[in-house]
C-alpha cells in the first residue's frame, strides 16, 4: 500500500510538472505570438505615396530636404547633399550634446560672455538651470545660452565642441562639422540639410527636446528669481501652421535664412529641412501645403496574421 500511494505522489507530481510546462508553453508562444504581430504592424505603417505628375513647388533656397519620418522615404530634395552654412540650426547639436551629459536640473553658472548675435541677456554670475539655458537655446536661439553650455563643460568649451563632432558622427551626420556652439560663420563649419533633417529626427524621439521646440513662449528666471528671461519661439510656424512643433531656425548674412521644421498631421510625419532661403517661413509653408497636397499615406498589405 505505502509503495502505491508513493506511486500514487510521483505520478501526480509529473503530471503536475508537465502541466505547469505546457502551460508556460503556451504563455510564451501567446507573448511572441503578441509580438510577432506588433512588429508586423511597426513593418507596415502607411507610406506616403505621390500622386502623379504633380506641379514642382518653386522655391529659392539653395538646398532642400523632406522626409517621411517613420518610413525614411524622401518626399522632396533639392541639393540635398551640399555642404552649407547651417547657422544656428547647429544648435540641434548643441541641445544634444547637453542633454547627454547634465541633468535638466544642473545649475550653471554664467561666467564673463562677449559674443555677437541673438542672446537672451544671460548676466555674468547669474546661476540658472540647465533646463532654462536649454529653453533659451532652442525656442530664442541664444548665443549666450549655447556658450554658457559650452564653457560648464568637462573640458570646457573645446571638448564640448569635440562632443559635438562625436555626437554627429554617432548618429550618421555624414557630411557635417562644427567648430563652434552657436552656428556663427566659420571655417570648417557645415552641415547639409539632409544631415540637419537626420538629426532633428533623432532630437525629436527625446521627450524633454520635443517639448521644448515646441513652446511658443517661455519665462525662466535665474535660481533667486531676480533675473528674468522672456523667451519667445522664433519659429513663426509654430502655432501657426496646422502640425507644425518646432524645430530650429537659423540665419546670419552669409548663411541667409535656414528652418528645419517638424510636422505631425494625422500621425504621419515629416521632417524639413531648408537652407539658404530669402524667405524660410513663407517656403517652408508652400513646401509643408504641397507635400500634404501631393502625398497620400497608405498602408501597404502585408502578410496576414491570423
């Protein structure tokens, strides 16, 4: 009796074990099941397809570059490839190369500033947060907020500007170098739109970064709250433009006037970029108007999941 009441334990232990297994089985085939068919609907996201014979819209800048985000696809390009002067859309890199290394709430400390261009009025000895310089970089295009970034750096300013190099290298910017923070005029100093388009694709997938680009106003004040910066977005588009949320704009007089612009229009994405213009807003507008007038996105049939 006690030898079959043990065989008695010992069956129903192994029947319970190899329940227990089977049931993980299943788990695990239901859990790949599940992303096997979340990844087919990542594969197959609507493309945008361009109707036929479209009118070319007529623009004057000097290099263009369009981009369907999700599915990389180019929409429009003129030039693309060009190396130019990116003036302060450089500043994609910057912003970056910053939230890389401090943390939103670092405090920094201004230190003695001479640089010409468009600054939001940082005074010497002012601490302010990483987060507020960050604002003032992006939305204001500050010269002063990208150098007060530069000189906190380890290794100040120069290393920062070799972190920049790094960082456009790491994320595929093939044909651009920096030799300065704020996008000002130099020797050495370029990018191309279809390198710019690529890095405020990537810029976009920080949180942090695409909130800010976003904004149209912003106060930020110095840690004591004594000194105040009202920050507007220089970005005329943004609020203006159905989808349109940021990103950077551009100018100084040998550069003439650069945007690089992010739409979101019913989940379809675009990303632009347009250098050398005699009127970036108004051809951002006509070029951002044809491609949602001449592109229709559509889900291209896949294999079928049942």
């Amino acid at each position: 009796m006690k030898r079959i009441a043990l065989l008695s334990i010992i069956f129903v232990f192994i029947a319970s074990s190899t329940l227990a297994i089977i049931s993980m089985q299943m788990r695990v085939g239901e859990s790949r099941e599940v992303e096997r068919k979340v990844q087919i609907e990542k594969e197959y996201k609507p493309i945008p397809l361009l109707s036929e014979n479209p009118p070319q819209p007529m623009l004057t800048a000097s290099s263009i570059f369009a981009s369907d985000i999700d599915s990389g696809l180019t929409l429009f390009e003129k030039n693309a490839d060009t190396p130019i002067l990116p003036a302060s859309t450089t500043k994609i890199i910057t912003a970056l190369v910053a939230i890389d290394y401090y943390l939103l709430d670092d405090v920094l400390t201004v230190g003695m500033i001479s640089i010409p261009g468009q600054k939001m009025r940082l005074v010497e000895g002012e601490k302010i947060t990483v987060r507020d310089l960050l604002y003032g970089l992006l939305i204001f295009s500050a010269n002063d907020a990208a150098e007060v970034l530069a000189e906190n750096y380890p290794g100040g300013r120069d290393e920062f500007i070799s972190s920049m190099n790094r960082k456009a290298k790491k994320i595929n910017l093939s044909n651009t170098s920096f030799t300065n923070p704020t996008g000002l005029d130099g020797g050495g100093h370029y990018s191309t739109a279809k390198d710019l388009v690529r890095a405020a694709s990537y810029g976009i997938q920080k949180p942090f970064f695409a909130e800010v680009v976003a904004t149209q106003k912003k106060v930020v004040t110095s840690i004591d709250g004594k000194i105040v910066h009202n920050l507007t977005n220089i970005n005329e588009l943004v609020g203006e433009v159905d989808g349109v949320l940021g990103v950077k704009t551009g100018w100084t007089e040998n550069a003439h006037e650069n945007l690089v612009t992010y739409i979101n229009r019913d989940d379809n994405r675009v990303m632009i970029a347009l250098l050398g213009s005699g009127d970036r807003f108004e051809e951002t507008k006509q070029l951002i108007d044809w491609i949602f007038e001449n592109y229709k996105w559509e889900e291209v049939a896949g294999p079928e999941v049942e």
